[in-house]
C-alpha cells in the first residue's frame, strides 16, 4: 500500500512522443495493463521525450507487472508504427517511494506543475486529452507538454 513516483525517458533523451496518435497509443496501453493488473494511477504527464506518473500497486510486485506489460508493449508497438529497432526508452523505469501525504502532496504538484499544456490538440485545448483519459477510463487527468507537431495518421 505505497505509492510510487515512476519516470522514464526516451534513449538519449530522445523524443518517444512524435503526435497525438503516440500519445493516445500510449493512454490505450496504460488501460489495458491496468486491467491485468492492481494500479491505482494518482497522476501522470506524458511529455515528448519523458513520463512521470504517481502510482499505487495493489500489491507486491503488481507495479513491476504493470510496468512491464506498458512499457514492453508501448515499445513493439512502436518499433511496428516506425518501422524501427533498438532501444526505446533509456532502461528500465525508475521508482521513487513517496514517504508520506506532504510527500504525495509535492510529487503531484510537481507532476502537475510539468504537465502545462502548451501545445495544440485536436480539439485547440486539453479537452482533448481529459476526453481521451475518460474514454480510456483513467482515473486522472492527463496533459502533455511540447512543441507543436504536424499530425500524421497512426
């Protein structure tokens, strides 16, 4: 019953994120490991090159699950829409355990603090993004941050 600050990031700090079609990609592959496994997500921030998320496993090594399934998907994935190979993401996530509710409090201050929208959406604001968590039926809000992109098909 612990709650976790989770990041990872892009290999060499590159971009993961190229579209709104790699975002919502990425929302669909967070549901579905949520449905195999006992992740409350209390916030996250998917930014072009970088995540943060606050999270509680529901139990021992659901966190570990959870977070190999999303990643280890989230990549075949995009290796098969960019027709790549290699590594996606820097290395394995990184964990942090929030130690108390001052804790948890700043994590997700800060986590919402990162997730300023200041790019474009399909819909010309975050509604967009909050409408895509709802049908995803995530429990927070999601924003992203970066430059504006020409939006290409999935």
């Amino acid at each position: 019953d612990v709650v976790y600050h989770v990041i990872n990031r892009g290999n060499g700090r590159q971009e993961v994120f190229h579209k709104d079609k790699d975002y919502e990609a990425f929302l669909k592959l967070m549901k579905a490991a949520k449905e195999r496994h006992a992740v409350k997500v209390y916030g996250y921030c998917l930014m072009p090159n970088h995540f943060h998320m606050a999270v509680r496993p529901g139990k021992g090594k659901e966190l570990s699950r959870w977070m190999q399934g999303l990643m280890t998907s989230h990549v075949r994935r995009y290796h098969r829409h960019y027709e790549s190979s290699g590594h996606v993401w820097q290395g394995r996530y990184k964990s942090f355990t929030v130690q108390d509710d001052g804790h948890l409090l700043m994590v997700l201050r800060y986590i919402e603090g990162r997730s300023s929208v200041n790019r474009q959406t399909p819909l010309g604001d975050a509604g967009w993004l909050m409408k895509v968590c709802r049908e995803f039926g995530l429990e927070s809000t999601v924003r992203r941050r970066g430059r504006p992109r020409k939006e290409t098909a999935a």
